[in-house]
C-alpha cells in the first residue's frame, strides 16, 4: 500500500505558508482579497459568456437548455455577490487610508 503524503509537507500547505507570511497588515489582506474577488469576477463573466454562446446552438427542447440557463442565472447571481463584496472592500480600504 502507497503511504500517504504528510498533509504538512503538501505544496499547498506551503503556498498557504507563503501566503500568510507575504501578508504585512490588514490593508494588505483587504488588498488581496480584492485581488482574488476581482479574479474570480473575470472568471465568472467568461464561464457566462461561454454557457450563453452555447446556450444559443441548443435547441429549446433539449434538457441541458434549462440545465445551463439555470448555471447562467446562478454564476449571475454569484458574480453579483463579488460585486457587492468587492465595493464593501473598497469602502473598508478608503476608509483605512
């Protein structure tokens, strides 16, 4: 039998290490946080764009039709979510500085 992997010796153990140590304050925190809400919007609103282009080859009746509109109607509202975190981030950091 394979010996498992020692979850601290895992290179994601050590990416978060390096994460938490790159972080000098609080500003800083808000910063990156930002930084990923910003990434993930980006990618939300390429998934969205690629569902809706699909969406439009299917026919009405096929079941992943309402599948995938319903997928575009959940990643909206996820991305509307970002965005609503994203300017409470903004204001916290205006108001920090």
């Amino acid at each position: 039998m394979k010996d498992l992997p020692n979850k601290s010796e895992s290179p994601r153990k050590a990416f978060e290490r390096a994460y938490v140590q790159d972080i000098q304050s609080a500003q800083n925190l808000l910063q990156k946080e930002l930084t990923l809400i910003q990434t993930e919007q980006t990618l939300l609103e390429q998934r969205i764009h690629i569902m809706k282009s699909f969406v439009n080859d299917l026919p009405t009746y096929d079941p992943q039709y309402s599948m995938i509109l319903t997928t575009i109607k959940m990643d909206q509202i996820e991305f509307d979510e970002l965005s609503s975190r994203k300017e409470a981030l903004l204001q916290k950091l205006e108001n920090k500085t």
